[in-house]
DNA sequence: ATTTTTTAGTCAGGGGACCTGATTAACTGA
DNA sequence: TCAGTTAATCAGGTCCCCTGACTAAAAAAT
C-alpha cells in the first residue's frame, strides 16, 4: 500500500519532469537557431548513433538494430544524406542493398551530441549523480528484460557505445 | 574533473532511459490496440491535463498554460473534440472566444493516464522510489527556475495536480 | 534451368506533434 | 467612429513514424 503510493509519486515526478524537459527544451530552441535535442533519441539521431555501434551497414539492418521499419529508415537516412552526415552507396556483391556510412562529419556531429551534458542536471551534487545514474541503471536494466524481442544485440553495443563514450576519454577504472 | 565524469555518466544512462523506454513502449503498443502513452505528456494529452487544472477555459488560454500556439491548440482541442473528450462552444459573453470543456470520458481518460504507472518503475524498492523521487524533485525545480518565462501559474498548478492528484486517495500527511 | 518465394528498397499516403504567416471577426479605446 | 488589439481559423510546412502496394534482385524449390 505505501509501495504503490511511492511509485505513484515517482510516477508523478517523471510526468512532471517530461513536460519540463519538454517546454526547457524548446525554450532553448527559440534562442539559438537549430540544435540538436541532445538526448532525445529517436529519427535520425537514433540511426546516427546506431552507425557509431557499427559502421557501412545494409539499410535493412540498421532497421533492425533501431526497431524501425524499412522505409522509416529510408527516409531518415535520406535527410542524413542531405545534411552530409551519411553516405549511401548500393552494394556490388548483393545489388538490393545499400550500404549507410557516416561521414567525418557525421561522426563529428555524433560524438558532439552525445558530449551535451543537459543543463538540468547541474543542480545536482557528485553523490546526487551517483545515486541518479544508480536507480537509472537498475530501470534501464529492467527495460532490457522488457525488451528482449527487439535486437538486443543493438542494445547491448548501444549500451557500450554510451559507456564507453565517457569513460574513455579519463582512465577511471569505475564501473558498475 | 570527476564532477564531470560523473555528470557524464548520468547523462549517458538518462540517454540510454530514454532510448529503452521509446521502444519498450512501442513494443507494448504493437500488442494492445491503441492504447495512450502514459508519461510523454505533450499535443492532445497536455491540453487533457491542462484542463483538469482548471475547466471551461477560453482556447487562448489553454495555449498559454500549456505554452503552445493559437493554432497548434487549436488543432488539438479539435482532435480531442473528435474523440468525444471535449467540447468547444462559443462564448456569449465575447463571441470571439471559444471555451473548452471537459466531458466526462475526458475526465476520466485523463485520470486513467494518470494512474498508471509505468512498468520500468516496478524494478525499485521503497528506498530507492524515494531516492527517485528526491532527485527529480530537485531536478524539477531547477527546470521550473530555468522556465520562469512560460506561464509558472499552469505549471504550479499542473505540479499541485500531479501531486494531489496522489495523494488524494490516501490521507497519508507525508511530503517533501 | 525455370519457376516460385523471399528479401531490400521505393513510392504513396496518412496521422500526430508543432510551427510561421496571412486573414477574418469581434471587441476596445481614443 | 475609426484604428488597433485580440481570438480564432485556414493554408502550408517540418519532423517522427506507420501501413500498403510494388519492383528488382537474390535464393530456394521444382
């Protein structure tokens, strides 16, 4: 019974923290013309992250691997392509397929967005951050169970990508 | 420097949250017809939410609260009439204006998102419900610091609401 | 070797969340 | 009363995503 009120104030604080973020967000937007939403994967930011887990892929696969359908794909990995932060090319050994590469730019563009830190969570202290990435992993490792339909091979090297990301640049050996 | 790092980290995770709970949640669609995203409170589900704050309001300040434009409310509002949640009629008193209500499906629709609660949440003890809690209390506030320029009177009561909304059905006398 | 089936991709079209710009109808104030 | 604000609408556009219909090429089956 006080579990079930728990959650449901948590409940609370993660809607309210969505619609926050939300309207932050575009505030931010309204001044500085047009940057990314750092930390909202999805479109075309989730391809270009999926192209950093593992490059010159079919475009069927990186369907796969972000659970889109095919032509979502398409069109996301066309606006890439316009922007110049991929390439297409068809295949030799098999002339259905596409192969997607990132650009030097596109790569640039990945790593920076995945650099942002949001500004929100500046109010909060080393331990604070501890516990906030502690709790987010317990949830995130549960959402992985949850999954499991889905590619989770795309997860697994997601997970790796985001991790390895940060820590590579100190040589901290914290893990969890 | 190991602020950093640990900020770094907390992003990576809150990146990673959100990427899960994107396909986790369309995953659970695919099964169940259409059933609301809980928690992504945005477009016709905020106007929903704004509306149990306050009642009979004229369209323009619906828009205000919730911070979108005349037009994209106006989009909604007729969405959300369409699926029978609303109903739109012309002020006598200033015939320009048209207020919106709530009916009673919409009433009741929006107080069903509101009680779920999301699965990922189920993975955490009391104790860290509570951390959670703590943090996004703290985040949240901060976020409303960095807002200030939106309409903080739909804001504090959309937090009154979310919180009362809770505790309504208890009469527990915890809070934070 | 030819037919059938599967597979990768494309085009067309649509829905939901937003936005800007232009226009109309009604109210307000000088 | 005439000009200027205000509430709303229409038109059109972008981004994220999906279903359905279809082609071309490869793989499997006969």
């Amino acid at each position: 019974m006080d579990h079930l009120l728990k959650q449901q104030v948590a409940t609370s604080k993660l809607v309210e923290f969505g619609a926050l973020r939300h309207v932050a967000n575009d505030i931010g937007h309204r001044d500085n013309d047009h940057q990314e939403n750092q930390l909202i994967v999805q479109g075309q930011g989730k391809i270009l992250l999926a192209l950093m887990t593992e490059d010159n892929v079919a475009q069927k696969q990186l369907a796969d691997k972000v659970n889109l359908t095919a032509q979502s794909t398409a069109e996301f990995v066309r606006k890439l392509e316009k922007r110049r932060l991929v390439t297409r090319k068809k295949s030799t050994a098999d002339k259905r397929v596409t192969i997607v590469s990132l650009t030097a730019l596109g790569r640039q563009e990945a790593n920076q967005s995945l650099q942002e830190i949001p500004s929100f969570l500046q109010v909060l202290s080393d331990e604070e951050l501890d516990q906030l990435a502690g709790l987010l992993s317990k949830i995130n490792d549960g959402l992985y169970a949850e999954i499991g339909d889905a590619d989770p091979t795309w997860f697994n090297k997601f997970h790796q990508l985001l991790t390895s990301h940060y820590l590579r640049q100190f040589h901290a050996g914290e893990q969890d």
